[in-house]
C-alpha cells in the first residue's frame, strides 16, 4: 500500500482497477478492522485511562452532557485514522532527520551543544526541555522543507466551480497541490537545495514558519480544513525520540558505507535505502540507560 494509484489522476480508469489498488486496500481494510475489532474486545473496562479507553467510555456512556456519544465504528475509524496516517510519515520523517544530520556533522555538533546545555550529560530528555530545543526544532523544520513526507498533499476536489489564480477549476477536479514544489522554489529560498537549519532561526517572527499552514511557502502538515490533525502529536513525537536517540548515543555510518540520500516515490516519500547506523553510549552516567 502506499504506492501511486494511476486511477487518482484518471479517474475514468478507477472501474478497472489497474494495479488492483482497490481490491489490496479492501482486503486490508478488513484485516485492520480485525485487528482492531479484538484489541477493542479485549480492552473490556479495565480501569486504564488512555486514549482508546476514552473513546470507548464515551461509546458505552456518552459524554458528561449526555450527547456527545461516539459509535463503534467511529472509534474504529479515529483508531484507524492514528495507525494509518501517523506511523509511516512519523518515522520516516525521523530516518530523514537523523540520515540529515550524519550528512552535514556541523548541524549535528550544533544539535549536540543544545542537548548538553538544555538536557545535560548526567540527565535524560524530558518532555519539559522541549520547548528549549530550538536549535533541534530548527532541524526538523528543514528536513521537513526539503523532504515533505506527503509532497503532494492530500488531493483536493471542489465541490463546485471556482476561480483560482487566474484559472477556473471545474466541479469535481481532482487538484494536486505541490509541497515539494513551494519548499525549493528558488523564489521563495535562498539556496533551496542545501540543509541550512538557520535560515529557521535568524526570521525575526517564529510564528512566520510553524506547522500549521499558516504560510504557504511551509506546508509540510498541509493547510485549511485538511490540514494534519496529528500535527502536535507528530512534532512532540519526533522532537522526543529524536532528542533522546541524540543525547543517549553518538551515531556514526558503519566502517566501509557511505550515505546517500536517495528517496523512492510513493504516498509517503521514503528514503530508498534504509538508513543504518552504529549507536556508541555517550550519557556519563551509564544506569541512566
Ligand atoms: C511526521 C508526521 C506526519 C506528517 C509529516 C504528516 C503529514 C500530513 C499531511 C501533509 C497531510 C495532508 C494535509 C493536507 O492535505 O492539507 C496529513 C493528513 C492527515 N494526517 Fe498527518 N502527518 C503526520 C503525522 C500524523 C499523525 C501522528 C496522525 C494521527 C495521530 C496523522 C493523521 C492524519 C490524518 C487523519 C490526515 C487526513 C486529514 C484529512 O484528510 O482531513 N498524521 N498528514
């Protein structure tokens, strides 16, 4: 799953389901409800608050006012929607970003100074130091600009005719919008191939590149109505792991290999290759591990 579906772009050919896109996603669907079905089953009311065990609360008793009550099937459906939409792009964003920083080891000394200042080599990452890796965040940003997870979005379709930018787009038109295309536009960045983190730290306004799609030069969770609703949870996730994998170990290309950074196309852009790298312990004290 994953790949292009030529039936997206023409969507005349969809009754023929070409790659057979259609009939591999059903049968997947239905292994997922499985799945997921018996983890609901047997959960039962075993007293642990988590996310899961909120939904099903409100799916046994409706919400405080007595309204807001969820189905079934929308608890599976938000169960799904977590599996499917934050797995893939969370660690393939974390392979970019770590397979980034071996390439350029000036921006991995920067990242390395901030996580001994903040964090300190006698003590692990905590969530409360997060906000404090600004350099780290910075880093993240810009392997986001250059390798958007989801270059092109998720496809728009309006539901009628309208007038963009000079152009009429048609009820019904399947638009693409193009990420990758705004992230290295030459007009927009200043040499807009090179993985220069500090171009997001010397803009005077830090709200002018966030992640919410405010600035349409930056989308990598997209914008509007469609934009990422796992966006917080994406950013604090990879931020956490990240901070911890670089404050634990010191991460070195394993002897004889050489990095590329080749990426292979698909509704997720991967790295082609998968990224190894040998972790050496660089905490100093070592029951910290
Ligand atoms: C680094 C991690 C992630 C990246 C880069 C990412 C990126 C994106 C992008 C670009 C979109 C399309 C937005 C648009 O077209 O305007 C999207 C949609 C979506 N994402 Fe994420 N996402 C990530 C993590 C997550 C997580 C953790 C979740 C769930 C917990 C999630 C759930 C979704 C869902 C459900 C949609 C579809 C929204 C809709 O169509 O209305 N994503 N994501």
């Amino acid at each position: 799953m994953g790949r292009p579906n030529v039936s997206d772009a023409f969507p005349l050919l969809a009754m023929f389901d070409l790659q057979g896109v259609q009939r591999e996603a059903a049968e997947l669907a239905a292994r997922m409800d499985g799945m997921i079905s018996s983890v609901i089953e047997r959960r039962g009311g075993n007293g642990r608050k988590d996310f899961l065990q909120v939904l099903l609360d409100l799916n046994r008793n409706g919400g405080s006012d007595g309204e807001s009550y969820v189905t079934t099937n929308q608890v599976k459906a938000l169960l799904m929607d977590i599996l499917v939409g934050g797995t893939d792009t969370t660690s393939t964003m974390l392979e970019w970003t770590m397979a980034q920083l071996v390439k350029h080891p000036d921006a991995m000394s920067k990242v390395y100074k901030e996580l001994n200042e903040i964090v300190g080599q006698n003590d692990i990452v905590e969530e409360s130091h997060l906000p404090n890796l600004t350099y780290l965040e910075a880093v993240i940003k810009e392997t986001f600009r250059i390798h958007p997870a989801l270059p092109l979005l998720v496809p728009r379709c309006p539901s009628r005719t309208c007038e963009l930018g000079g152009y009429t787009i048609p009820k019904g038109t399947i638009v693409y919008l193009n990420a990758y295309a705004l992230h290295t536009d030459p007009q927009l960045w200043e040499d807009p191939l090179e993985f220069k983190p500090d171009r997001f730290l010397s803009v005077e306004d830090d709200t002018k590149f966030d992640f919410q799609g405010n600035n349409f030069q930056f989308l990598p969770f997209g914008s509007g109505r469609r934009v990422c609703p796992g966006q917080p949870l994406a950013v604090n996730t990879l931020k956490y792991v990240l901070a911890t994998l670089l404050h634990s170990f010191d991460w070195k290309l394993p002897a004889g290999t050489e990095l590329e950074l080749e990426d292979k196309f698909g509704i997720v852009i991967k790295k082609m290759n998968p990224l190894v790298l040998v972790p050496t312990p660089r905490l100093l004290n070592l029951e910290l591990y």
